[in-house]
C-alpha cells in the first residue's frame, strides 16, 4: 500500500496540473465570460433538469454573450436579441451548420435540420421552400386540412357529451399528425380513438421525439461517442427503422399507383416524386433515404412543436378569463360562434394571432433553438469563438427580460396588438422559429395549423377546469427536451356552443362586459 502512495500523489498532481493549465488556456483564449469549469466536466454540474432556467440565470452574472465548458465542449450561450442579430444574421455564413446530437446517427447524413451549410443542404432547403411550403401548395391542400380539424372537433363534442376531460396536448398531438399526414401522403396515420397500427405510429414519434431530448453523454465528450454508452443511438436507429418502412410502403404504393395512371393527388408526395423524377435536374437530390430523412423531420419537428404552443396557449387563457373572452368575442365577430374556421380568416383575427405569438414568447417550442456550430474561428465583441463551439440562442431567457418586455411574467396578447413584431426571423426579441438562412422551413405550415387548432378549439366550444383543477390552479411547470412542453398535462371540460352567424360591434360589446363580469 505504501508504495502506491507516491503514484497516487503524482497522479493527483499531475491532474491538478492538467486543470490549471486547462483555466489558464482558457483565460488567454479571450473567449466570453463564463464560470470556471471544474475538472473533467467542466460545467455541467450547473445545468440541472431546467438547462434554459439555469442558463438565464447564469447570463444575470456573466452577461448576454457567455461561454461554459460542457464536458470537453466549448459553448457559447446568447440571450439578448443584438447578440442574436448579430450571430444569426451579421455572421450568419459562419454559424450556419448545425451540430447534431450523437443519438440521431445516420439520419443526420440527410436530415434537413443537421446538414452542414453546403449545396446539398441549400438545394434540399430550396426545394422545400419553393415547392413544399410555398403559399400555393399550402392553399391547394387546405382541404385535407380542414377535414382533420373536423374530426378534432366531432371528438371533443362526443368527449363533452359524455362528461369527459379533454386532455388538450394529446388531442393536439394527434391532430398534427393527422394534419401533416394528409398534407403529406393524403391518408390517416393516426386516429384520435388510439386504433391499433395508428396508436403505434403516434407512440413511435412520440419515442423518437423523447429520445432525441435526452441528456446524453456523447454530446459532451465527443471522444466516447462511438461506445453509444447510453444507447440513445440504438435505440433510436430501431425507431427510425420502424417509421422508415412504413414511409417506403407509402412511397411504393404511390408509384405504383402512378404507373397505372392513377389520378394525381397533388399532395407533398406527389410533388416530391415529380422533383426527384429521373429527368428533373434535382433527381439526385431526392434518393430514397433523403425522402425518408424529409418525412422524419416534417413529423417530428412539425407535430410536437404545434400542440405543446396549443397547449400552453389553452393554459394561459384557461387561466386568464378576460383574454379568453376577447378572443373568442374576436372569432365570434368574424366567423360565428361555433362556425369552421378558414385558413383565409386567420389573418382576420389580430387578437388570436396576438395570443399565439404572446406562447410563443413566454413558452417558445424551443427554448434554445437546435445548437449552431462555429465554422471558424471568428471575433465578435472583442471575444473570440473557436471553431468547432455549439451555440445555443436562449430564446425563453429573451422572451422574459424585463428589459425588452414590460411585466415579462405576465400573459398579455395586447402587448402585440398594433406592434409590427412578428415571430418569422425579423424581430430578434421573438424568434422562436429561429432566423437567418437556418430558419425553420416549415414554419409557413406550422403557423397555419397553430391558429387552426387554437381557433377551432374555442370557437366551436365553452371551456371550463375541472373542480380538482379549479382548486389547485393549473401546473405551469415544464418538461425540458427536444421540445419544452407542460409536465403534467392539460385537461379541461369542453362544452359545444350553438352556431351562429357572425355578432356586429354592439353585440360583441355586450358580450365582452358580461364575460368580464
């Protein structure tokens, strides 16, 4: 025993050793204030279950523009809107590859979201936003659209009838699903009755989508990633493995139908097959995989992100009656109470879309962005960021500064009546879609079928807390991940109202005054 002593004092020292120098490279690489790193995992330790909490809180003592070494990685966190601006858009060629989590493996060689800044990422981006979400398609397909939020509502009427709770983010997850399988491949994947095959399919995205968000080990020390010591990535691969056939038995039957002269349906599909045609310039661009990869992003980013802001939306205005009100008097005095919603009278309708952007700045999907990767060595602010540092925009931490927002903590869609801030990569103080050229490309879709949810949900109905509920208060309390959503679920009686034809001005104003009182 006594012989190991002098090893274990040399090992001591020579760790000790390590660190400081460690600190002392640090100092001189003028990256931007941060705490110290402690040996070995440097600061994680101060991240905990609420990382967009603890990074907000963290920036009060270190300032907007703030480093951390997370693991062996060097990050570099940012939460005000100038230094956003200035990353996003001043220097937005530097920043414009993603760093991708080590659990999504290969998916992240043809996943819109992970490709590296190159011309197949711009081209695949080009495509989808030319032929995908261009204002014309989505209008050709509103449609499919309409007759998902229509079985949406015929489900929580037979809920309401038989005196059973909604739970509002399950609902709105299947919803997004059912909305982007008909506008991808014109057929139901999903039920909202949980039906056999079509549950699968909800509890394999909604496996991946928790998969992807968890903590894992290969992010932080890139050096044991090929050891998958957490098995985040086989786990993951299996899931993929599972959605990918179904996706290849979609893209067979079409072709199949195609060749026997079949009509068209003019649906994503439809459109991706024409592009990726052998003789369309872009055939190559569109293989078998990249497809795949393409509907895995679209369900994955599309349907999580959309009912969690349903959700959180709900939450604030079951909690604040007098918005609730307004918005409905709003839907009331445009289309009628109890009436279907168009996609063409969402911008009709200032105030619901006043409350979506207000759950977009108190509850943003996510709530700091996909990481960007610095792809050299660049000075901004007179601090240096190396090549190779994750980015990560705290866009909850901007949502709430008291600086940019008056009373940040408070529920107030009027804050954005008669204001020209929008969330489309513009205003730097609400970007929850992001900005620059890495912006989310499906935002478009997702704006449409935010508002036509929300609107449907209370313009065909009277919502009220159950009892328990009621006397408790809503959980605001959130579940950190992939996406930010509610850490126990919403769950609200809903009662059909009558319909009616749109109320004029005096109507609308007796109404609001008894709903006040």
């Amino acid at each position: 025993m006594a012989s190991l002593l002098p090893w274990l004092s040399w090992l001591l020292v020579s760790l000790l050793s390590i660190y400081l120098l460690d600190l002392l490279a640090h100092s001189r690489r003028r990256l931007p204030p941060g705490p110290f790193p402690l040996p070995f995992i440097g600061s994680l330790h101060l991240l905990g279950d609420q990382p967009h909490r603890s990074l907000a809180r963290l920036a009060k003592t270190y300032g907007p523009l703030m480093s951390l070494r997370l693991g062996t990685v060097t990050s570099v966190v940012i939460t005000s809107p100038n230094f956003a601006r200035e990353f996003l858009q001043k220097h937005d060629a530097v920043f414009a590859s993603r760093s991708a989590p080590d659990a999504v493996g290969e998916h992240a060689k043809n996943g819109i979201p992970w490709l590296p800044n190159a011309p197949r990422w711009r081209s695949l981006r080009r495509i989808m936003a030319t032929e995908m979400f261009a204002p014309h398609r989505l209008d050709a397909l509103q449609h499919l659209r309409r007759e998902k939020v229509q079985e949406l509502v015929d489900h929580v009427a037979r809920l309401a009838r038989e005196g059973t709770a909604v739970d509002i983010g399950r609902v709105a997850f299947t919803t997004s699903l059912n909305l982007l399988s008909r506008t991808i491949f014109s057929r139901d994947l999903t039920s909202l009755d949980d039906h056999g095959k079509s549950k699968e399919f909800q509890e394999v995205v909604l496996e991946i989508m928790e998969a992807a968000g968890c903590p894992n080990v290969s992010d932080f020390f890139p050096v044991l990633a090929p050891a998958d010591l957490q098995g985040w990535r086989r786990r993951l691969a299996r899931l993929f493995a599972r959605l990918h056939r179904l996706f290849d038995m979609l893209v067979d039957e079409r072709i199949r139908d195609r060749n026997a002269g079949e009509p068209r349906k003019g649906d994503f599909l439809d459109v991706l097959l024409d592009v990726g045609a052998p003789e369309n310039d872009n055939a190559g661009q569109l293989d078998r995989d990249t497809l795949r990869s393409l509907f895995m992003d679209l369900f994955g980013a599309g349907s999580d992100t959309s009912s969690s802001t349903v959700e959180w939306a709900m939450a604030e205005l079951l909690q604040n009656p007098l918005s609730m009100a307004r918005a409905c008097n709003e839907l009331s005095q445009v289309v009628g109470t109890g009436r279907n919603i168009q996609e063409s009278e969402i911008g009709e309708l200032p105030y619901l879309q006043a409350v979506v952007k207000e759950t977009f700045r108190l509850h943003p999907p996510a709530p700091l962005l996909l990481p960007r990767r610095a792809e050299m060595t660049i000075e901004i602010a007179g601090y240096t960021i190396p090549k190779g540092a994750r980015v990560f925009v705290n866009v909850w931490a901007i949502g709430r500064d008291k600086d940019i927002w008056p009373d940040p903590e408070k529920f107030a869609p009027e804050r954005f009546l008669g204001s020209a801030v929008d969330f489309k990569g513009g205003h730097f103080e609400l970007i929850p879609f992001g900005a620059g050229r890495r912006i989310c490309p499906g935002m478009p879709l997702a704006n449409r079928m935010v508002h036509l949810v929300l609107a449907s949900l209370l313009n065909q109905f009277e919502w009220n807390l159950p009892v328990e509920i009621e006397k408790k208060g809503i959980d605001m309390s959130e579940k950190f991940g992939l996406t930010l959503g509610k850490a126990v679920p919403l769950c609200a009686l809903a009662t059909q109202v009558q319909s009616s034809q749109p109320i004029d001005n005096r109507t609308l104003a007796t109404t609001a005054f008894k709903v006040s009182r």
